[in-house]
C-alpha cells in the first residue's frame, strides 16, 4: 500500500513536467457547442455550419459587416441604374483555394445552381425574381430581376450565396472551397476542425492568425472548464449567462456582450383556441413581465423586444414599451374574451436550447397569476421541427429566430404561427418592391405597429452575444448582425 | 463444443438480425424528419419535401429495411446523412477513442474491486470491510457526469496536469493518448466498480464459508493460497458474470462521459446521430454495440469452463 502511495505521488509530481508547452501566439482555439451538420453552406442553414464557414472559408458578392451595412466584397463594386437589373463588377486577382481565378462564370454557375429545385438549396425563394443571369466578361455579371426586389443585395449577401469553384461542387459538404482567408485543414468528425491561414487572400494583411482550431465542446461546464484550464483560447457559444458575473470578475478574460439578430418568442398557434382571439393574445402579452423574464432566465443579459426586427436591423424601432406588464388589464382582457377563469395549455420547449426551458419556467409563474395555467412539456429539438414547425402541433412554444430580416415569416399564413392578416401580408409585399429608403422604412414602421396590434406572437428579448475570450485576444465582433463569426481580424496583441 | 459455437453463431446472427430490425422501425417511428432537421428551421417545407424523396425516406418502411439489409450483409452499412461519410469508416474512426476508453476504465474497474472486494471479505464486518462498503455506497451514489466535472475541476482546472477534454489522437503518441482518456476512464469506471466490489465482496464471503475453505486451513495451507487458489477462483464465476454485463454498461455509459470529456467517440456519434436523425448512423452504431455485447457474453460463457472445468457445453 505504502509503495502504491510512493508512485502515485511521484507520477502526479511529474505530471505538470509532462504537459504541452504553451500554443504559439498565431494560433487560436475557440471552443464551440455544437458540431456542423455538414459544410456545404448551400445545402444547410444550420447556424453551426455558418459559424465556421461563413466568412472565414466562404465569401459571397457583397457582405453584412459588423455594423450592419452592406459592403461589396467579392464584388469590388455594384450598379443599377432601374434597381431591376444589376451589375457587380469583380475584384481582378480573387483566388480560390485550388489556386483557380475567381471569374464571373463561377458565380453564374453558383446562383444557377441555387436556383435549381433539384440542389435542395434550403432557402430557393432568395432567388426566385432571378430573371436570367448575364456574364458579361471574365470579372461583370448582370442580374436581371423580374420586378423590384429591395432585398436583393441582402439576399446575395445571405450565407446561401456563397461563391465556391464548379469543379469543388461535390465536396462542398466535408471539404468546402472558397476565396476566404482561411483554408479548411482538416475536420476530425465529433472533436474539431482547423482552419489554416489562406496566404492568398485578396484583402492584404488579413488574416492575422495563422490557424484557427474550432473545438466541439457540448457540455457548458466542459466548456467553463476547459477555458478555465486554458485549453481554449475563446469560448464563442455554449456558455450560459449564468457562467458571466464570474467571468467579468477574471482578470485572465474578456467578455464580449453584444447584440444578435436572434429575437427569442413565446409564440401561440393562432389557429388553435383560445389563441384565435386577439384580445387573448394581448391578454397573454400584457400577462408577462419581460424584464423580470430576461433577469430570471438569462441573468439580466439580453435586450427586451416588442417586435420581430432587431436593434442591429436599420429599420429598428422600439416597441418594447408597447404592451407592458399589466396583470389587470390582462385579466379584463381575459374576461371580455370569455375566459374569466383563465385556461390551461401547453408550452412545448426543445431542451437542446437552454433558454427555451428557462424563459418556460419564468413564464408560466407569470402568466399563472393571471390565470393561463401553463404545463410545460419539454421534446427533443427533432420531434420540434416536426411537431411545432412544420405541423404546428402546438399550443404555446419559445424559440430563438436567428435570422436577420425574417419578417417575412409573419407574412405566411402556413408558418407555425398560423398568423393570417391580409393588411400586414399587403405591408410586406408593398415592402418588398419598395427601394427607396424612407418609404421602406415607414412601411417597416407599419407592419411593426401592425404586428404589435394583433400580438401572433410575444417577442420577449434578444438572445445576446455572450463570448469570453483570454485577454491579449483582439478583433472580435462585438455584435453578430450575420449568422457568421469572422476571424479575419482576430489577432494577438504582440 | 463444435455444436456448442455453431448453435451460438446461429444465435448471434438472429440477434442482429432482431436488433437491427427493431432499431430500424424504433428510429423511423420516432417523431422527427431527418430532413427536417438537415434544413433546420429555416428552410422551407418544400425543400425539406424534396429532401425527404431523395433520401428515399417516402419508401415502404419494408422496403427500405430489406435494402438496408442486403447492404449490410455485404458490409456495406450506409452512409452518413449528416457527415456525408460511409457509416463503417465513422464507426472505424470513432474506435481509437471508445475502445481504449472502455478498456482502461474495465481495467481499473477490475485492478481496484477485486483486491477490495477481497480485502472486506476477509475483514467481514470489522473496520477495513465498513470502510470498504462506504467507499463502494459513494462510488454507486455519485453520477459518472459529476464525477466527471469534479475530476476536471481538480486536475484540469486547479492542478493542470491533464486537458480538461478532448482526444490528443494516438499520432501524438502513446502517452498523450492515454493521459486524454484517463479522466474520463475513471469516471465511466467509477460506478461499476462500486457496484463490483460488492459482488466480489459477496461472492468471496459465500466461498469462505464451505468446507473446502476450512479443510485448506485447516491442512495449514498459507492464507495467500487459500484466498488464491482455493477461494478466488472458485468465486469468480459470479464475479466474471457481473462484470460482463458491465462491459456492456461501460460502452453505454461512454455516451454521456464522452461528452462531457468533449471525446470523439461512439457514444458521442451515437447521441450527435440520434438528435440529427441521422438513420444510418443509429442503425450503424448499434449494430455494433450489440455485435459487441454479444461477443462478449460469449467470451464470458467460455470463460466459464476455463474457471470451472465441470462446465461442459455439449
């Protein structure tokens, strides 16, 4: 036993000795939660593809930057003189990684692509006012539009419109190639993918990393763990808020708190009673304490919102003190609808999203002060899609909507929320053919109060950007107005 | 004998063939579209549509398990949904890590209750077998995750001697490799070693009690002898059956400690699959799994006659 004791002191002593030196400074390891579903940025919308992908292996014509605005990228420049037929005119010297020119014929053939129903590009309707696509010379290409389309450019800039080279189109899922400033190293399938720097990259000077190593860390006390213990460099999703407070007070990290275009909502199947009664809606909204619910459930963290657009949205307004917090009109408005006593239902939550379960549990003590007596039924994220979205199975639900200008979705009568009003669907179309920017703005005024009137659903808060990083760590977005996390600028302070 | 392994091979077989049919119409019952969940919620319900026909998932259930099933039997299990990738070279590629992980937690399960269970055995009901029966109550009350995090929180965080997860990869060496599963080796190890004692601790007490035990003593054998040859191995047939449906406990339980050791390992394929849908991959993993517990209650039966040369299986 004695001896035992002897070697067990003498390994754990010589374990330090045994421990990897330190990483060189131009490298970087950012834990993530989740693992891609696959790279193929045109055959996933998955947030996790993107965040690896987008921007920092694949680029599209133009780019949301980090403010927001749209900027030509690949595209050194646009024109259109009606706003139905546009010419982007080509960076001269873009390389993909197989060492290949960017020329027009490659994205003639990506947005062809796109479009085909047979590729099962998962967001086709991007496309659809496409008339025909001409190639002009190696580095113009023209898109003609079938009518005015005002998100055109937000479309080309979306990640579904990434350039890639023809001949890298089968490999896209496991070995994607683009014109980025990262290269895809290698993808370890369940621990990591490396990216490595792309020498060649059009824009000078950038990337200032030379390998950038994504770890899949699922577990947020894993991922607590291993920043605490140094084994990442950056934690980007999977902590909580809960882990914050703690790591505001560290002096070894930084903490990055900033906005996201996911706004986080309870919504109600307003095809299922009691829900197609307005007044029971707003009796709902008027039932729950938003500030109370971002405190509970996020620990303060996140904005409080009173409509679908978000703060990073240019078109922002803030409703959030639209409907507030007020137990007895909710109560009234209960009453006037026939439910004096309130009524049972059922909040169906995915797990897999933390906050969902969380937000769930603040709300149904709310809204059971004014009688809505909620059971909180938690599925796996599987059976969500099929149960709540896409056969809308449901009476109440929270989910976070990560895509930015998704106010579409409230302007089809078929998505889960069953919200069918002809005045906001006629808002939408109009702002859909409408350029110019100030009456665009006021129809997205409109359909904001619109919205706010009829409540289909209740926007609670914006599901802030919440990563710690070791301090010497700089370039980071602060906010995420794109469902990228761009690595281009990020760089250790020498 | 030669019977004996034929009648078992034929018994394998139709256990595969049940699990696997059981696993195929379980996965395709549950709620939940796999393309669905490739297209995520902001794809359109017309691509998912699409999706679904080219991945032949609108196909009689029976016919897409007879198909499956002639491909398997050619050793040809599919292909991933998710990773794009042939399920058999997934399954090869996430071995590295489960196997050796199994193994060294088997290993420490075996190394630390069989000389605890022997030792409170012969100290029954003095001070060393109630410390040893607390020590095993803990070890069974305590959850493999938390174990998980505490030793994370001890050796990675306060002490940094070893990486708080992931998988260094056997390239780096033999060390590195053993030194990323160490950890979660013990966690996963933890509980069926617990629960092992206990077994060896019974058993051991049920062979001190016959009369052989006595009359070795009584002759003047060595109390090493008699606890070796005479009580040890008569009491392993007991022990040798826990701990192979242990075995078989481990490789489950590598589901969640690999993702709390953030491993790329078959659990941790298996849950990724499970969430996505990813059909062949669920399909894949399990058949394995089940080839593997079943070899191994196999190996176990023929332990049985090494131990026990009165067991005949003809």
């Amino acid at each position: 036993m004695r001896h035992l004791a002897r070697l067990l002191l003498v390994a754990l002593a010589l374990a330090p000795l045994a421990s990897p030196a330190a990483a060189p400074a131009e490298n970087l390891v950012v834990q993530v939660a989740t693992e891609p579903p696959g790279l193929d940025l045109t055959a996933t919308p998955a947030s996790a593809t993107a965040g690896v992908v987008f921007y920092n292996v694949q680029e599209a014509l133009v780019k949301v930057d980090r403010h927001g605005k749209i900027v030509p990228w690949l595209a050194e420049r646009w024109h259109t003189s009606d706003n139905r037929n546009y010419t982007f005119f080509l960076k001269r010297g873009v390389r993909f990684h197989n060492g290949r020119e960017l020329k027009a014929a490659d994205v003639k053939f990506v947005i062809d692509r796109a479009m085909n129903p047979e590729t099962k590009h998962p967001a086709p309707a991007n496309y659809e006012a496409i008339s025909d696509i001409i190639v002009k010379d190696d580095y113009t290409i023209t898109f003609a539009l079938k009518n005015t389309t005002a998100n055109f450019l937000l479309n080309m800039a979306r990640q579904g419109s990434v350039i890639y080279p023809r001949e890298a189109v089968d490999t896209l899922k496991s070995e994607p190639i683009g014109t980025g400033p990262y290269k895809l190293g290698e993808w370890v399938r369940g621990d990591r993918i490396v990216l490595v720097k792309n020498p060649d990259y059009h824009v000078k000077g950038l990337p200032k990393l030379d390998r950038v190593t994504y770890r899949f860390i699922p577990d947020p006390n894993a991922a607590l763990a291993a920043l605490k213990a140094g084994d990442v460099d950056a934690a980007m999703f999977g902590l909580g808020p809960e882990h914050i407070p703690d790591l505001q007070k560290d002096p070894r990290f930084q903490v990055i708190v900033g906005e996201t275009t996911n706004d986080v909502i309870m919504s109600m199947n307003n095809s299922r009673k009691p829900f197609t009664d307005v007044r029971v809606r707003r009796a709902v909204t008027y039932g729950i304490n938003k500030p109370e619910v971002v405190k509970g459930a996020m620990f303060g963290f996140g904005r409080v919102i009173g409509t679908n657009v978000d703060p990073l949205n240019p078109y922002f307004v803030d409703m959030s003190g639209a409907m507030p917090y007020d137990p007895a009109k909710a109560k009234k408005l209960l009453a006037e609808a026939g439910y004096p006593n309130g009524f049972d239902a059922v909040l169906k939550v995915a797990p897999q999203y933390y906050y969902t379960v969380r937000t769930g549990e603040v709300l149904a003590d709310q809204l059971q002060k004014v009688g809505v007596k909620i059971r909180i039924e938690q599925i796996e994220w599987g059976q969500w899609l099929s149960r709540v979205w896409k056969d809308a199975d449901y009476d109440l639900t929270i989910i976070g909507h990560a895509e930015a200008w998704d106010i579409n979705n409230y302007a089809k009568p078929t998505y889960y929320f069953r919200y069918d009003s002809a005045e906001f669907q006629r808002l939408f179309k109009e702002s859909e053919v409408t350029v110019d920017d100030k009456a665009r703005r006021e129809l997205y005024v409109k359909m904001q109060k619109r919205l706010v009137e009829d409540a289909p659903v209740v926007w609670l808060y914006i599901h802030p950007r919440l990563a710690v990083t070791k301090q010497g760590l700089q370039g980071f977005w602060k906010d995420l107005p794109a469902p990228a996390f761009d690595l281009s600028e990020v760089a250790w302070v020498k | 004998m030669r019977r004996y392994i034929a009648r078992r091979v034929a018994a394998f077989v139709a256990t595969l063939f049940f699990v696997s049919g059981l696993v195929f119409v379980v996965v395709r019952v549950l709620p939940g579209d796999p393309a669905l969940v490739i297209i995520g919620a902001e794809g359109s319900p017309e691509v998912a549509a699409r999706l679904r026909e080219s991945l032949g998932l609108n196909r009689p259930i029976l016919v897409q398990y007879a198909e499956w099933l002639s491909r398997a039997a050619r050793g040809d299990l599919g292909v991933s949904l998710q990773y794009d990738v042939p399920v058999g070279r997934l399954i090869l590629s996430r071995l590295p890590v489960t196997l050796p992980l199994t193994v060294m937690a088997a290993v420490l399960m075996a190394a630390t209750a069989l000389p605890l269970g022997l030792y409170a055995a012969r100290r029954h009901r003095r001070a060393g077998d109630y410390l040893a029966m607390v020590v095993s109550q803990v070890g069974i009350a305590i959850p493999g995750f938390w174990a998980g995090l505490l030793l994370i929180l001890l050796f990675s965080v306060h002490l940094g001697w070893v990486q708080s997860g992931g998988f260094a990869g056997w390239s780096s060496g033999l060390w590195p490799g053993v030194r990323s599963l160490l950890l979660p080796a013990i966690a996963l190890g933890l509980f069926q070693t617990a629960v092992l004692v206990r077994a060896t601790r019974s058993s051991v007490l049920d062979v001190l009690r016959e009369d052989y035990v006595r009359t070795a003593r009584a002759k003047g054998v060595s109390e090493l002898a008699v606890l070796a040859k005479h009580t040890l191995r008569n009491a392993m047939i007991p022990i040798v059956t826990v701990a192979g449906l242990q075995l078989g406990q481990l490789m489950a339980g590598a589901i969640i400690l690999e993702s709390v050791f953030a491993l790329p390992g078959l659990g941790r394929l298996a849950l990724g699959a499970i969430t996505a849908r990813d059909l062949p991959v669920v399909q894949g993993v399990t058949l394995f799994v089940a080839s593997t517990i079943v070899l191994i209650n196999f190996a176990v039966d023929l332990l049985y006659v090494v131990l026990d040369p009165r067991i005949r299986y003809e």
